[in-house]
C-alpha cells in the first residue's frame, strides 16, 4: 500500500491520471512517471476486470497508488479488485445519500462494512499479511464519490459526511452534461457546482478533486479547495505523441 489516503488530509496537492487502455505495460510506464496515483477505468476504459490483476501487478514497483473506478458499484464487484489489491474504489453515477452509504460498505469488512471475507488473495500476500491488511484497511482504502449527476448537488453534506467516504470528486463532462450546460466549465451554475463540493468537502474534513481537461485549470480549482487532480490518460498520451510524431515528420516531408 502507498498509504495516499493517509495523506490527503496535508493539504497537499496530489496528482493523477487516468489508464483507460488496460495495458500493464502502460500502467507499470504511469505508475513511474511521477503520478501520485492513477485511476484504472473499468466504467469507459477498453480493460475489463481480469486485466486489472496485471495491471496492478505492474504498480508493484512505481510510486503511485492505484484507484479503480468501478463499472458498477455491487459489492462483489468491488471486493473483487480490492482482493486483488487496489487501493481505493471510484464509484461513479451516485445520486443520493443512500447509494453512497450502499457503495463504501463494499470498502471494509464487518460489522462496519459488507465486504466478503477471503485471506488468501492477493491484497494480503496471499495470506501472509492477512492480520496487517485486516487491521488497516479502513485506514488504507480510499473512498471516491463522484460529483457527475444533477442530484448528488442536493446530498453534498451528507454524502461528504459518511465514514468511508474520502474524496468527493467532480466529473466536468457528465455534470455540465447533467446541468444542461455540457463543456460550459465557466458557467455560473456550474462554478457554484464546484464551490458546493469544495464547501461540502471541507465541513467534513475530507478531500475534493476533479478532472482537468488542461495544466492551467488547475490555479482556479487550487483556490476553490481542490486537492485531488487528474490530468490525462494513457490513450491520450498515445494519440498526443503520435499526431505530434506524424506533424514532425510532415514537416520535414514538406520540406523535401
């Protein structure tokens, strides 16, 4: 465990990305970089479930600490990666306090949590740690709730407030989309979107993050309370490298 949920509370800022091709090579290249964790993406990622035991294969040797957003947030979906060894969960699409109270049960095992029981996996050396992991793991396991649905605005406090829940996490696309102002990220009903959650957020000593669509976004979400970014993804950083590749080579091409 890279311990980042022990962390969040310094106020620092921590960095991230997305790894949506689920590639471990790509994800082993990532968790080296620099990132100080990545998000593996189960809901739109090309990757399905029995890649993720590679990739987080891969992270064994990097840095960053590894996030999975979940394609769906039943329970035994989400024991399964963290058996596996993830060290926090994204649920995506809650929209009220009792869907989030439902998702981070699936975080810890009773009587706090729902989690199935099983010491020989991977998340405790296969047995080994079995004591340690038990004893730590609600101090370990990170909690994300994503901020993406018109509703969720309205269960802020609460929702910000439930033991597990660590960091609310806006999604920029699909809550403009929700708001009926899709891309609009400086649209006035959108920015007090974003005031809400950091507001929510600090009143119950927890973190807020968000998606950056660029480096420059990242000064007026830092003032607003943001701490938690993501920028990016192994599929973008592909597709950026090689138009930029095929751009050098044309260049040189014209000049033939």
């Amino acid at each position: 465990m890279k311990k980042l949920k022990q962390k969040l509370q310094n106020g620092k800022v921590y960095k991230g990305t997305f790894l949506s091709l689920g590639s471990p090579v790509a994800s082993e290249i990532i968790s080296k970089s620099g990132f100080d964790f990545a998000i593996l993406d189960l809901e739109h990622g090309a990757g399905n479930e029995k890649d993720i035991l590679t990739q987080l294969q891969a992270f064994e040797n990097g840095a960053a600490a590894s996030i999975i957003r979940v394609e769906g947030n039943e329970h035994q979906r989400v024991q399964k990666v963290l058996d596996m060894g993830a060290e926090g969960i994204m649920f995506p699409r809650i929209k009220t306090v009792a869907q989030a109270q439902e998702a981070v049960k699936a975080l810890s095992y009773a009587p706090s949590g729902l989690r199935g029981v099983a010491k020989m996996v991977r998340a405790t050396n296969f047995g080994i740690n079995w004591d340690d992991y038990y004893a730590n793991q609600k101090n370990d396991i990170i909690g994300v709730i994503q901020v993406e649905t018109e509703e969720i605005l309205a269960n802020l406090d609460e929702v910000a407030a439930i033991e597990g829940v660590d960091v609310l996490f806006v999604g920029p696309m699909d809550l403009s989309m929700a708001l009926g102002i899709f891309g609009q990220f400086d649209h006035p009903i959108f920015n007090e979107a974003l005031k809400a959650t950091s507001e929510a957020a600090k009143k119950a000593g927890k973190t807020c993050g968000v998606l950056l669509t660029s480096p420059e976004q990242l000064t007026k979400y830092y003032q607003l309370g943001y701490r938690f970014f993501t920028l990016g993804a192994d599929i973008g950083f592909i597709n950026a490298g090689a138009l930029n590749t095929v751009k050098q080579l044309n260049e040189v091409i014209k000049n033939e």
